[in-house]
C-alpha cells in the first residue's frame, strides 16, 4: 500500500470504524489527544506569543490541554503573554473542546465519510445520553447551534457593559465574545492582563457571566429537554422533565445555594478577598464562589488568599463538578445524587432507590460508586507524585489536583511554580479529568454482560 493509498479518505474511515468498533473510548482519547497536539504546535508558533518568541513546549503543551479540556488553568499570565492570535487560537481551542470528547470524535467520522455511521451514533449516544441513535446526526447540529446561540447572546449582553467601562467597539466586542465563550464552556481563561479582579461588585458585567456557566454546567442533554419541553408543554412542565434533567437541576441548584452560604460564611471578613465589599457585592461574590468551582474557575480575586475552609468547601465543589456531558468536569451531579438517593434508601430500609416516580437500576449505583472510586484514586495518586516533585504543602497540592481533575482552572498559584515534570502531571491530569470519569463510565455500561448462572447469595459484614 502507497502513502497515498493509507491516508486516501476511505482507508482513515475505515481505521476509524475499526478502532471504533474494538473501542469507542479509545477513538475519543486518539481525537481528543490529537486535537490538543494541533492547538500545542500551534501555540508554539513565534506569532502566538506577544515576544513573537516560540513558546517553549511545556507551556505550550499545558496551555492547550488546559484550553481544549476547558481547564482554565496557566502557567503563564494569559492576558499578557499571548498575542492576539495566541488568544484567537485559545478561542478556537476552547469552542472545540466543549462539543466533547465524545461528540467531536463522532465530528471527526462525520468529517471523513461525510455522514454519521451507526458506530458514530453510538459513541454520540454514550456521551449525549440520547437513547434514540436515529437523532443523533440532527443531535450533533442542534448542539453546535444551541451553544452557538447561547454564546452569542451572552456576548451581547456583555458588550454594552464593556464599552461602558470605555473599551472601544471593537474591544468591547472582542472581550465580550471570548468570556462569553469562556463562560458557557467552564474554561476560565481569561483575554486581559488583570482579569475580573477588577470587576468585584459590578452586577452588570458578573451576573450574565455566572448565568452562563451555570447553563453550561448543566449539559446539553439537559439544556435541550428543557428548551423541547417548553416548547411543547403548557402546563406542568416539570413532570415531562426526564429523571435526568430533574436530579441534574436540583442538585445543581442546591450545591449553588450550600456552597454560596458556606463561601460567604468563610469569607465575610476575610480583607483580602471580598472583607471589604459593601453587602449586595458580598452577595454577588457570594453567588460567583457558589458556581465557579464547580468548573467555571473564573474569580475576582486571589484564590490563594482565602482561608483554608475555604479551600476544602472549594475542594468539594470541584470534584462534585457539573451535569453529564456539559462543558463541566468531575464526577458530575447525577453521581452524586444517585449515591445520596441511594443512601436515603438504605437508611428507610427500601429495595429500590427512587427518584420522582422512577426506579433507578441498580447497574447505575454500581457505575456512580465506580466513578467516585476512580476518579478520588487518581487525585490521590496524583497529589502523592505532586508533593515528591513540587516540595508545596498537601492543601495547596490537593486544591491543584482537584482543580485539574474537574477542569475547574482555579489555582493557589502552584502551576506557574511547579518544574517542568510537575506541569506535565497536572497536563496528564487535566486530559484524564475531562476524558477519564467519561470514557469509563461508557466502556463499563458497554461490557456489562448477562449471566445464565447465578452464584448463591450471601452478604459481608459492612461497616
């Protein structure tokens, strides 16, 4: 076979259907993986740079992992050390990387055989939740335009603020477009040198910024039952919500509240974060920490200044995460709350675990269990290497691990610290975080398989 004849458009469909078919995890790891390798080469390029230097590899590498995993973590002042293309390029990386790890490996077939196979639908299905594989195809479109949309919106309701804030037109358009798009995938970079830290207090410009990253937290499964659903029904909208949708807003409207209401507890006099804010900016900070560290990682002020408790409430946050295939990371809010549901059960002594007139299966504790299991093992390993390499303190190094893990991007400051070896680390963490939880969950609900014979019954002593 010529060069010609491998890389003919034919023989990489077929390459794709075949590692597809042996395992659609492994598909989206080599898409993900080679997506970040083209936003690196081209992050190393001199024009990428404000110095018109080439940005060394590490950097370059973290930078795009961080960008495409919609991380928000840096190692370098982003504002300031890129240049405009270098922005252009983050942008890119970012819009790119909240379709999914799952979604854009199913682009990319699209791209090649110039249609949706029936193994596509189901990588799709997996990551999208959708059970019916005819829609996926028409899925994939209404996702890009969607959050299209949405990022659009919120751009112009951030515009009029930034050019109050005397940015000229252009500017204020493009500062509006970045964190509108940063916002709605939970990235948490940021196109100016000092950031939202200038910004505490104004209700005008944060709230539509927090009320992105909410609406992406949630997930697109989420996002288009609900637009479907009031589309269609008039009255009593919440009862045609699927089970889904109704665990994924509830828990995700309670961790706001709790998290908000511990945030300002800790903080409410704390100078150097938000001590010195009148009552109503308390409160808008307040309802910021409530939803940023569940993968938005965007602040407006020196997380490294907050108090401990606050960095623990904050490691929560961030390894709960966001909705199931949203732009946000961790182990997501449905595991959660199966496992509490699951707990409650126990505790009244039912069979079943229930929710909203549904029976949940039991398969689907066991996965939630396997994925809180997985994905505490793989902070707790990597926090171990990053205190041998780093020399920092355990709270530091675990609020970065967690933070990595949930592509979150907020810092205590020790990424821009650590050696090359440690960057590389949190980078390996940073791809394994958005793909990892994911890409395991569906190849374990892919291998289940049916017995003919049961073992006999009979249970351990537990606790």
């Amino acid at each position: 076979m010529t060069l010609r004849d491998r890389f003919a458009p034919s023989a990489v469909r077929d390459l794709i259907d075949r590692i597809a078919r042996q395992s659609p995890a492994r598909l989206a790891i080599f898409a993900f993986a080679g997506v970040i390798g083209f936003f690196t080469l081209l992050l190393m390029l001199p024009q990428a740079t404000a110095s018109g230097h080439s940005a060394p590899g590490v950097t370059a590498l973290f930078t795009a992992t961080s960008a495409v995993s919609v991380t928000g973590l840096t190692v370098v002042p982003t504002g300031i050390y890129w240049s405009t293309f270098g922005h252009v390029v983050l942008l890119i990386g970012i819009k790119v990387g909240g379709f999914g790890v799952m979604t854009l490996a199913s682009i990319l077939g699209l791209a090649v055989s110039r249609r949706i196979g029936l193994t596509q639908k189901l990588i799709t299905a997996s990551e999208t939740k959708t059970t019916r594989l005819g829609e996926v195809g028409s899925l994939i479109r209404v996702v890009i335009v969607t959050s299209t949309t949405l990022e659009i919106a919120l751009a112009l309701l951030l515009t009029p603020r930034f050019i109050a804030l005397r940015e000229n037109v252009g500017e204020a358009l493009w500062h509006s477009l970045f964190y509108a798009v940063s916002a709605f995938n939970n990235a948490g970079f940021v196109p100016t040198a000092d950031g939202l830290t200038a910004h505490q207090s104004d209700w005008l410009l944060l709230l539509p910024i927090i009320i992105g990253v909410f609406i992406g937290s949630l997930g697109f499964p989420v996002i288009l039952n609900v637009l479907r659903t009031l589309r269609h029904t008039r009255k009593r909208r919440w009862s045609h919500f699927s089970l889904h949708t109704k665990l994924t807003l509830v828990t995700s409207s309670l961790l706001l509240l709790i998290g908000s209401t511990l945030f300002l507890l800790t903080e409410w006099s704390n100078p150097a974060t938000i001590g010195g804010l009148s009552g109503p900016g308390k409160l808008l900070e307040g309802l910021m920490m409530g939803v940023m560290p569940r993968s938005g990682g965007l602040a407006t002020f020196d997380v490294s200044q907050s108090h401990e408790t606050t960095w623990l409430i904050t490691d929560a946050l961030m390894f709960v995460g966001g909705g199931s295939a949203s732009t946000a990371g961790g182990i997501k809010v449905t595991t959660l709350a199966v496992i509490i549901l699951a707990i409650f059960a126990e505790a009244r002594g039912d069979r079943d675990v229930e929710a909203y007139g549904r029976r949940i299966p039991p398969e689907t504790l066991r996965l939630a269990v396997a994925v809180v299991f997985i994905g505490a093992t793989t902070i707790l390993i990597t926090s171990l290497v990053l205190l041998q390499i780093s020399g920092s303190t355990l709270d530091r190094v675990l609020f970065e691990s967690i933070s990595a893990f949930g592509t979150v991007g907020l810092s205590t400051g020790l990424s821009a610290e650590l050696p090359p070896a440690g960057q590389y680390v949190l980078a390996a963490l940073m791809f394994v975080g958005r793909t990892g939880t994911m890409t395991v969950a569906a190849a374990l609900a892919i291998r289940e398989r049916r017995r003919v014979i049961r073992l006999p019954e009979e249970r351990p002593i537990i606790g």
